[in-house]
C-alpha cells in the first residue's frame, strides 16, 4: 500500500509501526520525513495521525483496528477483516462510538476491471445476472510464510488469506445478498498443514449462482493461460521445484524470504503490479484474484489484456480500460480514495464494517460447510448501494474482430 500512498495528493504519509527493526529501518529510510514506531499503541497515540492502514497478522487485525478507532482514528483494515463474527461486531461497534469511519479493504472489488464488470451488469444490457465464476491457481503456498500464516487458528492458510478477496468480488457483481454458499478445502501439503485449496458454490437471493476456486500449490498456474504475465511471477517453475525441495528438507529460510518481499527487499519490486498512469499502461493479471467470468441471460463478460471483453448479441466488443489508474496499477488506491471521499469529502462509505462482515460472514461459511458437509445459511448479508460507482465513467466499446481460421 506504501507506494500508492506516496503518489496520492489527498494523503500524507505521516507514520508507521512495525515489531520488525529491519522494517521499520527500512520505512525510515524510504520516508524519511515519516515517524517509525515500534508498536501500534505508539502510532494511534500520534495525535497528527488521522487515519491507519491496518496490515498486521489477522489474529490482530480487530485488536489494532479498535485501538485506533478508540484514539478518533479513521481505519482501513486489510483482508480478513477479522478472525470471527464477534470480532468484527467490535469493529463495527468501536467506528460507531467514536463516530470514525471503517473501510473493509478486500483489495480486488476496489479494482476497475470488477468495477466495470459491475457498471456493465447493472446497465441490464446484457440481462440479469446468472452465475460469476472466479477461480485461481497460485504459488501462494510456495512463498515465505511467518508463522501465523502456517497456523489456521490465527487466519492462515488459503481459505483465510485468498477466500475474502474472491467472495468479495463475487458479493460486489452480485449486489452483496448471498443466500447460501457450499464449499470444501485441501490440506494437502504435509510439510504445511494449512488449507491449500478451496472450493465453493454460492447462491444469491434473487438466484444467480456463483463459484470460486483457489489451489495454491504452485504446479500449475493460472497466469499460464495469459502468457503476458508470466515474467511478472514470483516464480519460474524451476525455482518453484526448488522451494518444494527445501520446505520438504526443511531448509527453507522462511524469514529472509518473506522479508526479501517487503519494503526494501531484494525482491519488492515483484509485487509491484504496475506504473503510474503517465508509463505505459501495464497488461491485466490474474494475480492472486484467478480469472473472473461472469454470464447474464444475454452475453458474457471476462477481461481482455487491456480491459474487458464483452459479448453479447451484436457479437464481441472491448472496453479498454487501462491507463490512467485502471487495470495493471498499483493495488489499494480504491480504499484509499473511499476513505478520502468519505472523510474529506462526505460521500457515502460503501465497504463499511457491515460489508465486511458479510464477506467474513460467507467465508466462514465455506470453512464451516467444509467441515460439515452441508449448505450454511447467510444471515449477515448486505446489498451494495445503487449508487455505488455512479461517477465511475467507462470508456466506449469497441468492436472486435471475429478471428478467422484458415483451411
């Protein structure tokens, strides 16, 4: 989130807090005009400190949230909102006693290409809305890990980490009401005994269907399907041989690995996912999202290497979407800019605490089938307002050519 903070006018990046000493030397000396604190605590006590980015493990995710609320601080907090329906009800509870405002930032339905999916659903040019599928193969099990992210009583494993970014999405196309969801998970890597994997089937309340999917093991990946993206991986496939060579010896360095991946690291640039708008506009990735379809009575909707491919009746047209903060840019910047708006501006607040909890709500939902067995209920659900993105402007569609075939 630092790099998209830094390159936002509305914002000024006045402090961070981090355990780590090699971070917060790190943050010191990226920013050096910020203040670096060694605990929460000390950050929400800085009185020049208006609003706090909430990334720390989820176990602490509510801890450090209502610490900085109680302080009159406004909040973002990072995917899983939290670890339990309790826990998010003290969010909830602590941004309405302090009259602050509480962003759920699940990262992928803040981006413009979910986002333009959505405008196109609701113009009803396509129909109503009958199923979205999102599904996902990553390495994510294959990369550096601490060790709350190897325990699943702390929010880790794939469920946890991947499952909210998904439903999130899959809630936002939808209009938020879920009715019901059914799902599964894998623990399949004995050296990693976290879920791997999961699956789930969901069922809106006026009857769209939708599914996702999400392996993290790292043999096959979904970025093979769209070559452009494949130098912008963590991994090669050697490399990826080779980390499941050292976790099963045991030798895998876990903290240098993470740690080459944050700020100042050997590899940050890697999770970089893009330029400034004034660069050339850089390709749509899966990343960790996977590829989103999604189908209505009369046509059907996934994204294109620069934007969405729409196809309808009248055939295949394209809506380009990159450049100028579209797709391929720096994550995070559409939660800074709801919370910005809201703030500053007095505009509705539309991923709030409730929203988030719907998410979680549907999340632990799929672990809790997955147990099961059976279909769970939802009855924490929420719609998302009409007016959500009514500024939000798309560009014209153009048409495609129909590829031809020789023979």
């Amino acid at each position: 989130m630092l790099p998209v903070m830094a390159t936002m006018p509305q914002l000024q990046l006045v402090a961070g807090a981090d355990i780590n000493p090699v971070t917060r030397e790190r943050f010191q000396t990226r920013y050096p005009e910020a203040r670096v604190y060694p605990s929460a605590a000390e950050l929400c006590a800085d009185s020049d400190v208006e609003a706090v980015w909430v990334s720390s493990p989820n176990r602490f995710h509510c801890e450090h949230a209502v610490q900085a609320m109680r302080h009159g601080k406004h909040v973002v907090v990072e995917k899983p909102m939290a670890i339990s329906l309790e826990e998010a009800d003290q969010m909830i509870d602590a941004a309405r006693a302090n009259d602050v405002k509480l962003v759920a930032g699940h990262t992928n339905s803040f981006e413009l290409h979910i986002r333009a999916m959505r405008k196109v659903i609701n113009s009803g040019r396509l129909g109503r809305l009958c199923a979205v599928h999102v599904w996902s193969y990553t390495d994510w099990m294959l990369r550096g890990r601490t060790p709350d992210e190897l325990n699943p009583d702390e929010g880790g494993g794939i469920p946890w980490r991947q499952g909210p970014h998904q439903i999130d999405v899959v809630r936002l196309l939808g209009g938020g009401l879920l009715r019901s969801i059914r799902g599964t998970t894998g623990d399949w890597m004995r050296e990693r005994r976290i879920a791997g994997y999961h699956s789930a089937f969901m069922e809106f309340q006026d009857g769209a269907t939708a599914s996702i999917l999400h392996n993290g093991y790292g043999y096959f990946l979904t970025a093979e399907l769209f070559p452009w993206t494949l130098e912008r991986q963590r991994y090669d496939a050697t490399q990826r041989a080779e980390i499941r060579r050292q976790i099963r010896a045991g030798t895998r360095d876990e903290e240098s690995e993470k740690q080459a991946f944050r700020i100042g690291g050997a590899r940050e640039a890697v999770r970089r996912t893009g330029t400034p708008s004034t660069a050339e506009p850089a390709a749509w990735s899966p990343a960790d999202l996977g590829m989103v379809l999604v189908t209505c009575e009369r046509g059907d909707i996934r994204h294109s290497k620069y934007g969405l491919y729409v196809y309808g009746d009248d055939g295949l047209s394209e809506i380009r979407l990159a450049g100028a903060w579209g797709i391929g840019m720096l994550e995070h910047r559409g939660e800074l800019e709801e919370l910005y708006n809201a703030v500053a501006l007095g505009k509705p607040l539309y991923h709030n605490g409730e929203w988030g909890a719907a998410t979680l709500e549907a999340c632990i939902g799929m672990m809790r089938s997955a147990r099961e067995h059976r279909d769970v209920l939802l009855d924490r659900q929420v719609e998302m307002p009409a007016g959500y993105d009514a500024e939000l402007d798309l560009p014209d569609e153009e048409p495609v050519p129909e590829p031809t075939t020789g023979g």
